[in-house]
C-alpha cells in the first residue's frame, strides 16, 4: 500500500492525540536524563512539523510561508526546551 493514501486514510488529529501520551509518558520516564529528554523533544517537534506539512498538503494550502513559519516556532520551541533543561 502507498504510505501517502495510509496517510490520508488517517485522521491526522487523531494520531497527534495518540502520540502525545505517548511523549508524556517518554519525559516522565526519562526526567532525570536531560539529553535523552531532549531528543524526545526532538522528535516530538520534528513529527509535530511533519503533521502540520501533510496536514496541509492534503488541505491544499501549503505554501512557502507556512512551511517557514512551522520550521521557525519549532526551532523556537526547542531553543526555549534546550535553555530550560540543559
């Protein structure tokens, strides 16, 4: 099966609300560790910016400046997290 029907096939909203528990649960575990917190937060940004790109790809109203702005609030978000735990 072609990943990008899959993924269509899915209702994006509700994947994000599934696998935030689940990076909940990975900060919890891991709190006394900060750089393995940091790549969970890492990864929580980097497929919170995946979500937001396909989320509106298939809505039709991906554009440059959108693609920018998703990129910079996660650089900033994980600039402020980084300055905050580390």
């Amino acid at each position: 099966m072609n990943i990008l029907k899959f993924i269509k096939k899915i209702d994006l909203s509700w994947l994000f609300l599934i696998t935030t528990p689940i990076f909940v649960i990975a900060l919890f575990w891991f709190r006394f560790t900060p750089s393995v917190e940091f790549i969970i937060f890492f990864i929580a940004t980097c497929f919170y910016l995946t979500l937001a790109l396909i989320h509106h790809f298939y809505q039709k109203t991906l554009i440059l400046e959108i693609v920018i702005e998703y990129i910079l609030i996660s650089v900033l978000a994980l600039i402020i997290i980084q300055s905050l735990i580390l």
